[in-house]
C-alpha cells in the first residue's frame, strides 16, 4: 500500500452496514469495503465521493 499519494483517500467501515437499504449496503461493498474496521484506500473521484457520501454515516474518511 502506498502512503501518501496525492489523489487517494482512505475509508474506514466504521460501523455494520446490518439494517441498511440496498443502496448503501451497495456503495460500501462498491468502496471495496467488507467487514467492520477495514480500511481502503480509493482514488479521489466523483464517482467514488458519491459513495462515500452516501454512506457517511458507516465510514471514516481520512486522506491517504
């Protein structure tokens, strides 16, 4: 994993996606995020901030 990068950000599963909506449940598995304390680092796109965004409540974002 690289630390650092310029145009990444790294997303923490904070909290279960267990009673969700479909959608959100589908964003975090989308982030590439599986299970509770995982953490990814993705690139800094629309795309990907959408995702994010949708599911602020579950995750911890912080910049790679």
């Amino acid at each position: 994993m690289a630390a650092n990068r310029k145009g990444e950000i790294r997303v923490t599963l904070e909290k279960s996606v267990a009673g969700q909506l479909k959608s959100i449940i589908a964003s975090v598995r989308g982030l590439g995020l599986r299970r509770r304390h995982h953490t990814v680092t993705v690139a800094d796109t629309a795309e990907n901030r959408g995702m994010i965004r949708a599911a602020r409540h579950l995750v911890k974002v912080e910049n790679a």
